[in-house]
C-alpha cells in the first residue's frame, strides 16, 4: 500500500507539471515530430533519382547521341553537357556539381563497327558513395544492350552466323518487403534510434529539475517516470503507423505485441538516463555522454551495419544495446508473424535494464540528488 500510494503521488504531481514547462514540450512532441518530418521528407522518394552526370562527347556520331539520349532518359541520370571542356568538367567533378561523368572518345561510333571496341568511360565521385553509385545504376544494363546489338551487326557485316545464346531469366525480389519503399526500413530504424535521444533526455532533465535533498524510493522514481512511459510509447506508435499509412506498407505481426515491445524499449532507454545521471557530477554532463550513447546505438544496432557482418567484439557490443533487441522484434512484427513467446522473451530482456541499473544506481541516486550541483 506505502509503494502504490507512493507511485500514485509521484504520478499526479508529474502529471500536474508535465505541461507547464516549455522544454517538455521540445522534447516531448515538437523535436520529435519535427525531426520525424524531416526524415520523411528525406526518403520519401525511395531511390535518388535524377542526379547530375556530365557528359563530353568527342565522337558526336549517332551512336554517341544514342547512348547520351538513353541514358538521360533512365531515371537515376540527369545529364548535363560540357562540350569539349575536360578541365570544367572535372572541376565539376570535384566540387561535387555532377556526380558522375561519362566521356565518349573520338572516332567511338567508326571503331566500334570495325571491330576495334573502343571503350567509353564513365567515372563517378566515391566520396558521395549513395549518389555516386546511383548515378551509374543505368549505365551498365545500356552497354550490356549496346553489345548485344552490335554483336549481331559485325557478325552479319563479317558474313558470319551467330549462334544462339541461352537465355536466363534473372528474377529477383525482397523476401520480407512490406513496402515497396526501397528505404523504408532505414526510414523506419531512423525513427525508432531517435526516440532514444529523447527519452534519455528528458529523463535527465527530469532528475536534474528534482529539488535538492531528494530522497527517491523505487516508488518515486517510477511514479516520476512512468507518464513519459506512455507518452513516448503513444508517440512511437503514432509515429509508426504514419510511417505505415505514407509507404503503403503492411504489418504481418500484431500491433497489440508491438505496442508491448515499445513500452518495454522506452523503459529501457529511461534507465539509461537514469544511470547517465546518477554516474555523472552535473546534469550538463550527463547531456554530454547522451552523444557518445547515440553513436554507439546506431554503430552497433544494425541500423548501419548489419548484426551478422560485424567482427565479434561489436557483437557482443551489440548485443548490450537495448535498441538491437527493440528493432529486431519490431522487424520480426511486421516482416513475419511473430507469436507472443518471442515477443515474452524480447520484453524480458528489455527488462532486465530497469532491473540492473536499480541495483547499480540505488545508493548512487541518493547521494547524486543529495548533494546536486548544478552548472550554470
């Protein structure tokens, strides 16, 4: 009776503050909202398409025109024309105004119906690695035809019969794609990292707003928490089934047990603020270690790096994180359908953070809150 009386205090005061304070409002909905937006905006296309590739054409023969016609006419390549103008072209090059540029030889269109295969070249920036390959993406299937049709040609020219090539069929496609978004699983890792950033900062803000001398029980510090608990849960949901709705996508697990996974994975990354806070001497401190926390979150999780294709140090590295076991879950709802003994066992694991960091923090919490001092 003293626990739930002391959790119901701390849950109606927090309640009654909760929306006073213009920095909750940040970090509770306007940040998180709005990077949200941003991210949207970001992948919303799926694939990039038309990027600026330069183009110097020095034959000027039908074939050249072909070529520089088709590839301006696939949808990764927008082409723009230097004339003869090498240097300005990979000056452009270098200051990243083009991403890519293609040069046609001269004399290409004459050696090719020779027999002499000239050879067109095509380079692209790699420190814009994304832009850079897909910029190129079309230029390798155009060749591939290019060769095929003049194979024919030459033969025939030469008096010679080609034979016949097999013909393969190269079929491919997602096994698991929810959504026809190429980037929507990044878009959707994105979201769900983020919400980590903020929980953990508003924790710390929350015990760094606690008055001096605070003696905090078990009760009390839950009772504190435990309306952001279901803000951010209710906000990660929200932003979820927007993310579903705009990318047309469809969830094959139950959105009662991904509703679970999340309350468990905001309790988690609530007790990370908590020891970030108790393990640190001022509140600007703890902010400061809420970077190194995010950097390795999105290094280690798989949002960057698949799981599978880190060394075993980083595996193990990652299997600390409580985001790895969060998106895994979330993943095998919506890709697959998921009973509830898996969803138990991620739950349980994500439990055992609060757990652990209780024991580590309960006498550090008290001395933290007791003699607090705060930088200005």
């Amino acid at each position: 009776m003293d626990f739930i009386s002391c959790f119901k205090k701390a849950f109606n005061n927090e309640i009654a503050w909760i929306f006073k304070h213009f920095t909750t409002h940040w970090l509770m909905w306007i940040l998180p909202l709005a990077i949200f937006i941003l991210i949207s905006s970001i992948f919303h296309r799926g694939v990039l398409f038309d990027l600026p590739v330069g183009y110097i054409d020095q034959d000027k023969s039908e074939l050249s025109r072909e070529i520089i016609r088709d590839l301006d006419a696939a949808a990764h390549a927008d082409l723009i024309n230097y004339d003869s103008d090498l240097d300005q072209a990979k000056l452009g090059l270098q200051k990243s105004t083009i991403y890519a540029l293609l040069y046609i030889p001269p004399n290409f269109e004459a050696d090719l119906l020779s027999g002499r295969q000239p050879t067109p070249f095509l380079y692209y920036n790699a420190l814009y690695y994304s832009a850079g390959l897909y910029s190129i993406m079309d230029y390798s299937g155009l060749i591939t035809t290019l060769n095929e049709r003049y194979r024919t040609v030459l033969a025939n020219k030469i008096g010679l019969t080609v034979p016949p090539l097999a013909k393969i069929n190269f079929n491919y496609d997602g096994l698991y794609n929810s959504s026809g978004n190429s980037m929507y699983f990044q878009q959707f890792s994105a979201v769900v990292h983020l919400l980590q950033l903020f929980v953990v900062s508003l924790t710390i803000h929350l015990l760094g707003k606690l008055p001096q001398r605070t003696r905090p029980n078990y009760a009390f510090v839950l009772g504190k928490l435990a309306p952001y608990t279901i803000w951010y849960t209710a906000l990660l949901i929200f932003e979820i089934a927007l993310l579903v709705f705009f990318s047309h996508a469809r969830v094959s697990g139950s959105p009662i047990a991904m509703l679970i996974v999340v309350f468990f994975y905001v309790m988690a990354a609530q007790s990370i603020g908590v020891l970030l806070f108790s393990f640190t001497k001022t509140t600007i401190d703890a902010y400061m270690y809420i970077g190194l926390l995010v950097g390795l979150a999105l290094t280690y999780s798989g949002t960057m790096v698949p799981e599978l294709a880190m060394p075993k140090v980083a595996q193990v590295i990652s299997s600390i994180e409580p985001l790895t076991y969060a998106l895994n879950r979330l993943f095998d709802l919506f890709l697959r359908h998921t009973d509830y003994l898996s969803v138990f066992k991620t739950c349980s694991i994500l439990l055992i953070y609060p757990f652990i960091i209780t024991l580590l923090v309960r006498k550090r919490l008290v001395k933290r809150l007791y003699h607090k001092e705060e930088s200005v």
